[in-house]
C-alpha cells in the first residue's frame, strides 16, 4: 500500500471548515501541468478537478488550464544577456504571434488562489511545470530587479503524486519560487501521495481514491486556502 506521510495522523488538526459563502469573491485557478494527452487520462488532474469542485462549493469561481493544451514558447533566456530584457510582458509573448502564454498571465494575474498540480518525473516536478515556471520569471525580475510587485495577496497550493519519493523535493522547489513571486502559503499547501515501488500506475486510481489521507489533505488545503484568501482580501491574514 502507498505509505502515509511521517507524522501524519488522521483527524488530527483538522482546518474549520468553511461556511458555504465564504468563497464568494475568490477566485480559483487551477493549472495542471501533467503531460498526458488527452484531458481526464491523468491522475493528478482528477484530483486537481476535484479540489476545484470543492471550491466552488464554498462559492468560489473556478478556472482550469492545462499547460499541454497551450502552444507557449521555452523561456530564451533574456535575462543572462541583460536583467532589462526580462520584463512583463514577456518578451517571447512579444516576439511570437502565436505564443498562448498570456493566457496564463492573464488568468494568474486574475486568480486569488492558485492550485498547481504535477506528476513526479524523476524526482522533480513535469518539463511542462518548468516551462511554466521560467515564462513566470519576468514576474519575478519585475519584483527583484526593479521594485515592482505584480503578485499581491495571493495564495499557492500544490497537488504532487508519483511512485517516486519526490514529494518534499518538488514541494520546496515549488514553494521557493511562488514565495519569490509574492505569494502566500496557507495552513495545508500540499495535497500528495505516493505509489508502490512497483511502480504499476494502473492501480493508481483506486488506491488514490481509498486513500484517506490525500483525501483529508485535499479538503485541508481548500479550507486554508479558502481561510487565508479571505483574510488577504480583507486586508491581512493575521486576524479575521
């Protein structure tokens, strides 16, 4: 059986759960960045489409992208020839006429909460991830190079799952770069889960779906994502 979290108990500590309005307002965007072709093969984003469901049932508004359906150029690198080179919008939005990355700006920019999903590759998290992360680098460049904060009162959760033990590896790398870029953490940020050595991926989905505990982290990170979002729109999340 997949192996539960160190530490973890079930129950114990549970977030409050929301009222059925306290999500009206919020806005949600969801982006998986699994590389499975067709939408609904992959595991990651059934959970993730499933975590945008229980938004919505606290009045969220919900939006989901899937990065492999977008046609967005690699990252060129402007940055290493001159930090001014790397600014919003970015300059292969600007060069290519067909680059759908604005897409994700746009929708980012519109977002409250955002839940990132990923498989494990290798102990890391997907190409597409890291595509996506070097195109959100002239967001950050804005922030460190030139004192302009495009991010504010935003929130970050992650789904990660994989047969490898990758999970605090892809976790922190993740959570490094979306704090660099102004966003913030709640209570629960990291919904995962981890299958057998054997690696047999065709059982994933039953074994996920018996899981108790990715289904106890999942609602976790709504309802504190719900919480800190509300309290951020409110003008700061150290009291209600």
């Amino acid at each position: 059986m997949p192996a539960p979290l160190v530490g973890h108990k079930l129950g114990y500590d549970s977030v409050r759960v929301p009222d059925s309005d306290t999500g009206i307002g919020q806005k949600v965007l969801g982006i998986s960045g699994s590389s499975r072709q067709i939408s609904g093969m992959s595991k990651t984003e059934k959970l993730l489409i499933r975590s945008l469901e229980i938004f919505s049932s606290f009045g969220c508004d919900t939006e989901f992208i899937r990065v492999k359906d977008l046609k967005i150029y690699d990252c060129e690198g402007n940055y290493s020839e001159n930090p001014s080179y790397c600014t919003y919008p970015c300059q292969s939005s600007l060069k290519y006429e067909d680059d759908e990355m604005q897409k994700v700006y746009d929708a980012v920019f519109a977002a409250d909460i955002l839940i990132l999903a990923t498989p494990i590759r290798w102990n890391n998290h997907t190409a597409l991830v890291q595509k996506f992360i070097e195109r959100m680098n002239c967001i950050e460049n804005q922030y460190s190079w030139f004192g302009n904060r495009l991010i504010h009162n935003k929130v970050i959760g992650l789904i990660i799952i994989g047969h490898v033990d990758g999970i605090q590896h892809v976790a922190g790398n993740l959570l490094n770069f979306f704090s660099w870029l102004g966003f913030h953490t709640p209570e629960v940020a990291i919904a995962s889960w981890v299958g057998e050595n054997d690696e047999d991926t065709t059982k994933d989905w039953g074994q996920i779906e018996n899981n108790k505990y990715i289904g106890e982290d999942l609602k976790n990170m709504v309802y504190s994502s719900v919480w800190l979002s509300r309290k951020l729109k409110r003008g700061g999340y150290l009291s209600d």
